[in-house]
C-alpha cells in the first residue's frame, strides 16, 4: 500500500523529467538547426565569391587557415599541391567530414569548363557546440535535482495536514467522551472531512453515554427479581414442607436462577469500560474444575464429567468469575449436547474440553473458531437468524474469552464428538 505522500512525490517527478526532457530536445534541435543554418549560409556566400572570381584563370588552388580552394579545368588532372581536404569530396552536394580533430564542410561542383573544388573549416563551430553540450548536461543535473527536492518538499507540503488529520484520529481515545478534532484546516475538503467526523463522534458519545445510562438501570433491575426470586426460594426451603419432588424441582428453580444471576453478572461486567483493569487473582485450576461440576450436579448428572489432570497443580493469574463464567459454559455445553462421557483435561498452558455428542453447530464453530485480539477482532453478529438461539452461552464465551486474552481451538466437531481447547497465554498462568 503506498502513501499519498509517495504518489504526489513521483507524480510531480515524473511530471518535471517529462518538462526537463522535452526542453533538452527542443534546445538541442534548435542548436543543431541554428549551426547548420550558419555554417550553410556562410558556405554558400563564400562559394558564390569563389565562383564569380576564379574559375576563369585556368588551374586555380589555393589554401588558408578556414578555408581551402581548388579548380581545375576540364581535361588536366589533380595537382600535387591539392589540398588533403578537397580529396575527400566526392559527390556534388554539400557534405561534413572529419580530418584529425578538424571538422570541414565542403562540396565538389561540377561546372562547364571545369571541376570547382571549396571547404571550409567550421571546427570552432563544432567546439562551441560540444561546450553548449556540456553547459547542458550540467544544467539539467542540476535542474534534475532541482526537481526531486522539489518533489519531495511539495508531496510533503500537500500531505502535511491529511497526515495531521489522520495523526489526530489516530490519538482518539477509545472510550466515552471522545474529544473532537480540531478543525481549523484551509482546505475546505479537510474541514468538511474533520466537521464530519465531529457530528459522527458526537453521535457516537450520545450512544455511549445512553448505552452506560442503560447500563446503570439494568444493573439494579435485573439483580432485584432475581435476589427476590432466591429469597423466596429460601423461604420455602426454609417451611420444611417440600415433598421429594418439590425439593427436586425447587433444586432445579435455584440453579436456573442461579445461572441468570452469573450471566447477568458476567454480563454487566463485560459492558463496563473496557479500559478498566481485570481483577486479576491467583487461584488453583482444579478448585474452580470442582466448583462447576458441584454447581452442575442438581441439573445433570456430574458422575459423566472426568477431570484429568496431566502436570502439577495448575496456578492461574486471572479473573476468577470470568475464568469460571467461561469453562461453566462450555462444560454445561458439552453436557446438554452428549449423553456419555464429558473429559476435561487441564495443563498449565490449556484446558482441554471433550465429549461424545454429535459436533458444534456451524454458528457456534464460527463463534469459538475465532482468534481474539482485543481491539481488533470483530465478533459475529449475534442478529444472525439463529445466533440466540443456538449459541448465546458461547457468545458469553467469547466475550470472555476476548476479555482475558485467552482465545479458543475447535480441534474436532462431528458425529462422534467435540474437542474445544482454551488457551490461556503465556503471560496469564504459573506453574507450582
């Protein structure tokens, strides 16, 4: 992915090299032309002058320093004396050659009565046009880095206040009463992006703060029915008259009450901001393996859960009701899903999970199959037809588990069972 920055950086290069090319072919076309033009002008006069004067004397040969001349009459053959220039004309139009390290432009003009014979030295053209050269290459290394400082100075100038505004976004605060931006840009683009962004925090902070508001009532309103429904439990317990089959449904009133109460609990304590810290304590796997199936004994028959524990005891640094809240319900999964035997097997950096039902459903796969990274991972929607009904003792689960860090394998689901494995993290266990 490449930033804007980079972008508007080789866009106005490439833009400068194409200006600085085309300049260079102009101006080299030109000087190419302008000497041509010059030194043919100048040939052509001078050759004019030498026709009007000396191809009337008979055999004429002269020579000098720029220039070099010769004619010779129909019938008589080149003197001895003919200039090494004039022997490399050959053909009747104008022509540029070399001799050593001088450059000569001549031409070989056959007349009626004779052979005209005329070059001309034209190497301190060729010179001053080899230091234009040069003047040029230097000009445009220098108009070359020219651009790139440019390049780079404009691309970051242009970028400057979209890198301020993405670094502001950025420094937000995830929580309630997110502060907002600044908008005091100079572009109109990038002040209806930030006045934008500032309606949309707004919005978001009303949300948070009915959502905490919502919060508070539901704390106090679902804890009262359900303190009062175990007080009344109490009280009937308490009168001693209960046949055996009252005492049993009594027993399966209090646990479902009682698992209101923890998820509620959980709940409420997973909705609280996310910032606060967890109450981390340090606790024996085991006993909280013990608890769960002593919790679980009034409802299902606990004789079918096997704790097997292959390392020394198992020290976790950890909240313990979520910790609990998560294994609860992955247990009491297993159990309502299979009618044979639950195994359970703890080591210091897992917790396996085994039974004999028949598999996960595919929701609930796709819930306990992801990898939580806090503040990143998104969850699966629970509005999915089908999600509550399904699967919302595991989505508790997964809220825990993406609160602790942990995260949670599906390392086999079909007809002859299901293997779940939690993870703790390095950072969260010790070994006794």
């Amino acid at each position: 992915m490449r930033s804007i920055a980079s972008r508007l950086y080789w866009s106005i290069l490439t833009v400068s090299l194409v200006a600085i090319v085309a300049m260079l072919s102009l101006v080299y076309v030109f000087t190419e032309d302008m000497e041509e033009t010059i030194a043919e002008v100048s040939f052509a006069a001078e050759h004019e002058y030498m026709l009007k004067h000396h191809t009337d004397a008979g055999l004429y040969v002269w020579e000098s320093s720029s220039q070099q001349m010769a004619f010779i009459p129909n019938g008589q053959a080149i003197p001895e004396n003919m200039p090494l220039a004039l022997r490399h004309l050959t053909g009747d139009k104008v022509e540029e050659f070399m001799i050593g390290k001088e450059t000569f432009i001549g031409q070989k003009q056959q007349l009626d009565n004779g052979v005209l014979f005329f070059a001309k030295n034209i190497t301190v053209f060729e010179d001053r046009e080899h230091f234009f050269q040069v003047i040029l290459i230097f000009v445009v290394i220098i108009v070359l880095g020219l651009s790139v400082l440019l390049s780079y100075l404009s691309s970051q100038r242009l970028v400057k206040p979209w890198r301020k505004l993405s670094e502001e976004i950025s420094a937000i605060p995830v929580g309630k009463n997110m502060p907002l931006l600044d908008t005091d840009y100079q572009d109109a683009e990038l002040y209806i992006i930030a006045s934008n962004f500032n309606q949309f925090l707004t919005e978001l902070n009303a949300y948070v703060q009915r959502e905490n508001a919502l919060l508070s009532l539901a704390s106090h309103e679902l804890r009262t029915p359900i303190a009062v429904i175990a007080g009344a439990l109490d009280i009937i317990e308490s009168r001693q008259e209960l046949s055996t089959k009252d005492v049993i449904t009594l027993a399966r009133i209090r646990h479902a009450n009682h698992e209101m109460q923890m998820n509620v609990e959980a709940l409420l304590k997973l909705a609280r901001k996310k910032s606060e810290a967890i109450n981390h304590e340090v606790f024996r796997l085991s006993d909280v393996l013990l608890q769960i199936r002593d919790d679980l004994q009034h409802v299902y028959t606990t004789q079918r859960v096997h704790i097997e524990n292959q390392a020394q005891e198992v020290v976790l640094l950890s909240d313990l009701f979520l910790c609990k809240m998560l294994i609860r319900n992955l247990v009491q999964n297993a159990l309502q899903h299979t009618e044979g035997e639950v195994r359970i097997i703890e080591t210091p950096e897992y917790l396996d999970i085994c039974d004999q039902g028949t598999g996960l459903l595919l929701q609930q796969q796709r819930f306990l199959k992801h990898k939580y990274i806090p503040g990143v991972t998104k969850l699966p929607d629970i509005n999915e037809q089908g999600s509550v009904s399904h699967g919302f003792g595991l989505y508790i689960v997964t809220l825990v588990a993406e609160r602790l860090a942990w995260t949670i394998d599906v390392l086999k689901s079909d007809n002859e069972g299901s293997h779940l494995r939690v993870n703790f993290g390095s950072s969260h266990y010790y070994r006794s």
